[in-house]
C-alpha cells in the first residue's frame, strides 16, 4: 500500500508547487547598463600674445669682397707675411710695396720742374709790373705791355702744370705702397715677391673680416609675419630691422650667431615663388667666446616675426579633420567644432577664431569619437 500511495503523493505535490509558482509569477525587473565615460585629457583655450618666427636655410657669404689692384707699374720689391690665404690683414695695412727707384725718380724731376717754373712764374710777374709802370709813363708801347702780360699768363700756366705733374708724382709714389681697404680675410693671392705688374692687374682678392651676409630664400606667405610693411624693398632701417638666431654646425660643434634682417631683394623667382632676403651678421670680437661665421658655412636661420594679440595657441595634435578640434562643455558632452587657423606651426597651431577663452580642448588622441559622447575631462596644464 505505501509503494502505491508514496508516488502518488509526490505527484500531487509537484502539481500543487506548480500551480502555486505559475498563480504567482515574478517578474526580472530591467536595469539599464551603466555607461563609464572615457577619461580625456584637455587643455584650456587661452588668449595670449604670441611671437611669430620664420625660419630659413642659407649660405654665409662675405659682405664685402674686393679684387684688389695695382694702381701703377712696377716691380714688387716686398710682400706682407699676412698676404697669405687665410691671413687677416687690417684696414690700411701695406700688403705690397713697388720698387720706388723710378718714383722717386719722377718726383725729383717735377720738383726740378717746379723750381724752374717759379722762377720764370717770378720774372715774368716783376717784368709785367715794369713795363706797365713805363707804359703808364708813356715809355713803353701798348704791344710790349700786351706781350710781357701774355709772358706772364704762359710762365704761369707752366708753374701750375709742374705743380700738377709734381702732385701726381708724389701720388704715383704713394700708391706704389699697396694697402688693404678694410678689416679683411685675404682669400688668395696672384701675385710673388720680384714679379712686375701692370696698372690694374689684380693682386689678391680680400673678404670683409667684420661682416657676413647671410642669403636666405623667403616665401611670400612669410613675409606677412614679418613686422615689415607691405610691398617693402630695399634696405631696412635699423630700428625696424627683425633680429635673426642663426645656427650651423662647424667642426663636429653646434654655434650660434646673432644678426639682423638687412633688406629684400626686389625680383621674386617664378620658379619658387621666393624672395630672397638679405641677412647680416657682426663677427664678434676676438676676444668673445663665439667663433666668427665661417665663409659658406650653411646655416639655419630663425626671424624674429610680429607680435600677435589675443591669440590661442595649442598642440598641433588638437586638429582634427582639417581645421576641427574636440571640445568639452561644461555637461562634459565632446564636439567638433571648426576653427579658423592663422598659421600652422610644426608643434603648434595658432587659431584665431572659433574658440573661447576658457574651452576645454581634447588633446587625447582617441579615435571613435561621435558628437555629443560624454567623457571625463582631465584638466592639464601646458
């Protein structure tokens, strides 16, 4: 009876626990998953005044530089020891001498010349003066009055060409000593010791020693970040002339150079549509710590350009979609939004519209990004 009676019983209680389970259902009740924003690093937008630089490459070349020459005939009787390739010579310093037999030779015969026309010049004067005295006395004719006149007027003429000739003597005897024009690095030298050399033969070519010219290729975008005025050319004035860092490797060592922007030429070249820019550069003194700017020596050169106000200026790793950054508000809702870009920079940009002072930029470099996505900001400074 109870093998019957027990199956029985637990049939009839599953049925009943089901009946009581589906008269009293329980509902899941729905959750929303939790969003947990991405954390972004941002920057504030600040305005502030920026100085804007242009940079340029370019080859160091000599201010100055000049084919000296003879300015008479002759044989060299001496050589300066710094007429040597690489010699420095200073600003009247000799650099040859001609052999003086022949000038002086020259001179002692105008002042022979001279003498002798003095003399005449004298006679000629007193006898003019006696017979105008006779002639004033009727003792003398108006044709020997009129010739001892003419006398006088040819003995002068004379003393002054002896005069002349004996000045241009001594002048041929002075340049027989050949100087140097300036401050000057001798570049090479034509002519040796005994050799004789014609007026105007070239005797060595000297460079500048206290300036250096520095010629660099300038775009024309560029020029309007000078403080220069429009459409300027020629020589800058000194109290507007942009002031240049300029840097170049010499000998295994990095050394830099102050200079100042001289002027622009006036031809633009069609081919790099470029306007090329002349810079100069003081060579310091012996005894400072820089080395002079080495002649060809290829050099980077940075222009100090304008003074801009009320700009804002960011990481160039903000821009996004050419000419777009991220922006956080203040519900920490991200965006695009357009900018206008004054000047692209290597490691930044400047934007002159489109933001204000005290936005929050993403400066994170998150890919999905969709407009109005919540983030969590942190703020840090740069």
């Amino acid at each position: 009876m109870k093998r019957v009676l027990m199956p029985i019983g637990i049939v009839l209680a599953c049925i009943g626990i089901a009946i009581v389970l589906i008269s009293n259902p329980k509902r899941a009740v729905e959750v929303p998953p939790k969003i947990v924003p991405i954390s972004v690093r941002v920057i504030e937008a600040r305005e502030e005044t920026v100085q804007l630089a242009v940079e340029s490459q370019g080859k160091a070349q000599p201010a100055r530089r000049v084919n000296v020459s003879a300015n008479v005939a002759g044989p060299i009787e001496w050589v300066s020891p710094s007429l040597e390739a690489g010699g420095y010579v200073a600003e009247g310093e000799p650099l040859i001498k001609l052999d003086l037999s022949d000038f002086q030779t020259a001179v002692a015969r105008n002042q022979a010349s001279v003498t002798q026309a003095e003399a005449e010049a004298s006679f000629a004067s007193s006898d003019f003066e006696r017979v105008g005295e006779l002639a004033s006395r009727r003792l003398a004719s108006e044709a020997e009055l009129q010739n001892s006149e003419r006398l006088k007027v040819v003995a002068l003429a004379r003393l002054t060409d002896a005069r002349v000739n004996l000045k241009q003597a001594e002048l041929d005897a002075e340049r027989a000593t050949l100087r140097a024009p300036f401050n000057a690095i001798v570049a090479s030298r034509e002519v040796e010791l005994g050799q004789f050399v014609n007026r105007a033969q070239n005797v060595a070519l000297l460079f500048d020693a206290d300036s250096i010219d520095v010629r660099v290729p300038l775009a024309i975008k560029q020029l309007g970040y000078l403080d220069v005025a429009p459409g300027f050319r020629g020589e800058i004035s000194s109290d507007r002339a942009p002031s240049v860092n300029l840097s170049g490797n010499y000998g295994g060592r990095l050394y830099s150079w102050k200079g100042t922007l001289l002027r622009t030429e006036a031809t633009i070249d069609p081919n790099s549509n470029t306007v090329q820019s002349i810079i100069r550069v003081q060579q310091p003194e012996s005894d400072s710590n820089s080395i002079p700017l080495p002649v060809g020596l290829f050099v980077e050169a940075t222009i100090a350009g304008k003074l801009l106000d009320n700009i804002i200026s960011l990481p160039r790793s903000v821009l996004r979609n050419d000419g777009q950054v991220l922006v956080v508000d203040a519900e920490n809702k991200m965006s695009f939004r357009d900018v206008e870009i004054f000047r692209l920079e290597e490691d930044r940009v400047l934007i002159s519209a489109g933001l204000s002072p005290g936005e929050l930029i993403c400066i994170s470099p998150i890919q999905a990004v969709t407009d109005g996505m919540t983030v969590q900001p942190v703020v840090e400074v740069i």
